[in-house]
C-alpha cells in the first residue's frame, strides 16, 4: 500500500488562494471600469483579437465559453461602436472575419490597468508583515493593494 501524498494538500491550497485573489482583483477591476465603459466580454473579445487576430465567430465563441447567438449580439454591439470591422472569408464565402479596428485598440487600451504577459514567482501577501517574502521581479497577490502592504 502507497502513503497519501501529501504534496497535493498545499498545493491545492495555494491555488486554492490564488483563485480567491483573482476573483478579488476582477471585482475590484470591474467597480472601477467606468459606468459607460466595456463589459468584460467586450473587452475580453477586443482582446482576443488584439492578441490573437482575425478570428471567426465561431472561434471567439469557444474562447469565451458562450453561445453563438450571444456573441452575434455581442459583436453587433462593437461593430456599431465601430470597435471591430466584419468581411467575408476569401478561402471560405460562408464564413466571416471579425478584426479589431484602431479604435477597439485604442478602447482596449485605455479600459485595461496592463496589456502583455508578466512571468515571475507569484507571491501571495495577506498582511504587511509578509512583503519580506516578496523579492525584485515577483508577482505580488493580495487581498487589496493596501499602502500598508504596497
């Protein structure tokens, strides 16, 4: 008979932490996202095709994990704020291609706090006395960034 491992435990406790912190920053992140300002799946949308390109709408479909139908609506809404353009597919007449325009990127811009990837040790604070553990270059988590922490 093999032992319990016991490395799962802390591990699970750790992303355990890490998802409560990120549902944290996404509903201060969202309070603070100006009243007329994008929904997230607008912005999530602008920003799949900010990072990614062109796309269909079956494929921004499956990356946001929703219905057709409800990403035709969501695509109608940008394309009559003129935030994304829609042509049909050269190689395939059936299809459309839906690309960000200037001013979905410059929209995109300013509703985002950080565009890019940031790689590093994430380190999660919940009090002040914890900063010590954070070093130069590592991605600080914490409940709220609190000038006490900060």
């Amino acid at each position: 008979m093999t032992p319990p491992d016991t490395t799962i435990e802390p591990a699970m406790d750790t992303a355990s932490q890490l998802h409560l912190s990120a549902l944290r920053l996404f509903r201060v992140m969202r309070a603070m996202r100006p009243a007329q300002g994008l929904g997230s799946a607008r912005m999530s949308v602008l920003g799949r095709l900010y990072k990614g390109g062109v796309a269909t709408a079956t494929d921004l479909s499956n990356f946001l994990r929703i219905q057709p139908q409800s990403v035709t609506r969501l695509l109608a809404d940008l394309e009559r704020q003129k935030l994304i353009t829609r042509r049909p597919n050269d190689a395939d007449r059936r299809q459309t291609l839906i690309e960000i325009t200037a001013d979905g990127v410059s929209e995109l811009k300013v509703n985002c706090a950080c565009l890019g990837n940031a790689r590093g040790i994430i380190r999660i604070v919940n009090k002040a006395e914890e900063m010590a553990k954070v070093k130069d270059g590592d991605i600080l988590v914490s409940v709220m960034t609190q000038p006490e922490i900060v």
